[in-house]
C-alpha cells in the first residue's frame, strides 16, 4: 500500500470529522459528508422516481443487463445519498458487471426507525414488480431479512462493507478500537443510534439491529470490515450468528485500515476489496443480456 497515499486520505478524513464535530447544525454535516465524497469522475447518473423516493441505476460498460445490485448507502441512517456515493457504487458496479440501482431513503431524525429499511423493501418490491428475477439481484441483509419476513423471493447474494449491524454498541471494538477509528467515535454513534430508533424504539429490535434477527433461509453473504473501526465486532458478531443458521459467510477484516475505506478509489486495498465483492456476486448471479426486467 502507498503509505503517503493513505496518509493524505486520513489527512482528509480527519479534517472532515473535525468540522462535522464543531458543526452548529445536522445540515452542516450532511453538507461536508458529501464535500468529502464528492463524485470527482461525475459519473453519469439519470434519477427516477420509486414512489417518492428519488433513486437511479448506475452502469459501466462492463456491466450486464441482467445482474442487479440494490444499493443501500452507509452514514449512519443521519447522513449520506445517493450524490455522496456515486463513486464507490460506479466502482461496484464495474467490479461486479452488474446495474446498480441507488436510491435516496428517508433519513433520521426527520424519520426514525424503520423507515430507512421499509424505503429499502420498496425499491426491492420495484425490482420485483418489473419481471427481474430475484437469482440476479444482491442486496443488503437487512432487506433480504425483511423481504423473507414480507414473503418475498429471496435475492441471489447479500454483500456488506463496514456494516453497522448492532445498534446496542455491545462488541468490544467499540472500546478498544476507539483511539484508532478516525471515522467516528463511539458517544458519535451512540447519539446516532438514539436519533434513528428515537424513544419508543428498543436498539436490540431486530429492524434496527440485524444480529438480532432471525437469519435463517438467507442467501450466501460476503462481509468487508475494517480493523480500526468501532464497529469491526458488529461483523464479527454477525457472521458468527449467521453461521448458527447455516447461512453461508465469507468475512474479511482488513487491517490497519478504516470504516468504509472503499469510498476512496486511488487506496490499493480499495480496488482489491471491491475486486473481491464483484467476483463473489459474479458468481452468484446469472448474467443475462435479455429477458425479463432487462430493459428497465
């Protein structure tokens, strides 16, 4: 790895939670969480409407008509969208030759748990509803999670990077990993967590926090952790209860590395990781250049 190359990517990181941390306000943060990710390729992006959620499907000349990613961006269910992820999605997108369909859910505090997730099952419902078949879609496990629960046909493969699973705070990543994370710390995520379940919302209800959900009948899934981050454990945690109903994990944790290190394309371990996401959903989805949902 190009250790200067990493340095100047902390450098920034540093900057930006710095400034979120003397922000007067949440739209100050969410404003610098896009500044920091901004898309520097611009990658080309037509928005649609599914419902009235704003979302889109982001391709590359690799990509097949068939297979299809459900995108979920990261932020903590308070910050991030569609803009301030483009980059890492026009990348997966690459590495897996897959559409990629992006979409802005509802964000807390303005809405609480679980409207992020039920967001989610609506863009899965709209895959569904235009013919594709679910053995080409990969999506995020709290949505194929929901969508068995809903009766709904299980996706081909679920794929995790950096997940926050476990809204409790409980693995010990959160302590002894919190001098190292230079993404968040954990009062930061703590008052995160509050914000999204609000006062009437228990953190271990399994619409919150995955690993406390029933997990059987899923799909195989793929999980990329980063060893300084605070909620490294989560994957831990999760891929170990997985396991339990024989559901079928791969679990990486990278080290010396931060939470969603992905985002930053020019890292090494970047493309590395992104390669690695891309073959597993490669070889778990057909590709397929026509047939049913194959012109959306």
């Amino acid at each position: 790895m190009d250790d200067a190359e990493l340095e100047d990517v902390k450098r920034r990181i540093v900057a930006a939670t710095t400034a979120w941390a003397r922000a007067a306000s949440l739209a100050e943060v969410r404003a610098s969480f896009e500044a920091l990710f901004a898309d520097r390729d611009q990658t080309s992006f037509s928005p649609f409407k599914i419902g009235s959620m704003r979302a889109g499907f982001v391709e590359t000349p690799r990509s097949s008509s068939g297979r299809i990613i459900l995108f979920c961006h990261g932020g903590g269910f308070q910050v991030g969208s569609i803009g301030s992820h483009l980059g890492l999605v026009r990348r997966l997108a690459d590495a897996a030759q897959a559409r990629v369909l992006t979409f802005d859910y509802r964000l807390a505090p303005e809405h609480r748990c679980p409207a992020a997730l039920e967001d989610a099952i609506s863009a899965y419902r709209w895959l569904l509803d235009r013919g594709i078949p679910p053995s080409r879609i990969a999506l995020a496990v709290g949505i194929a999670v929901a969508a068995r629960d809903n009766s709904l046909l299980m996706p081909a493969c679920t794929a995790l990077i950096s997940p926050w699973l476990d809204l409790a705070m409980r693995g010990e990543s959160y302590s002894s990993r919190a001098e190292l994370d230079i993404f968040s710390k954990p009062q930061q995520l703590a008052a995160m967590s509050r914000a999204y379940l609000g006062r009437h919302r228990n953190a271990l209800d399994a619409l919150a926090s995955p690993v406390e959900a029933d997990l059987s009948g899923l799909p195989p899934i793929i999980i990329h952790a980063a060893d300084h981050d605070i909620t490294r454990d989560d994957a831990l945690l999760f891929a170990e209860r997985a396991r339990q109903y024989h559901v079928r994990v791969e679990l990486r944790v990278w080290p010396g590395l931060f939470h969603h290190f992905q985002m930053f394309g020019e890292l090494p371990a970047s493309k590395e990781s992104l390669a690695e996401l891309g073959r597993f959903i490669i070889e778990r989805t057909p590709d397929a250049t026509d047939g049913p949902g194959a012109g959306i």
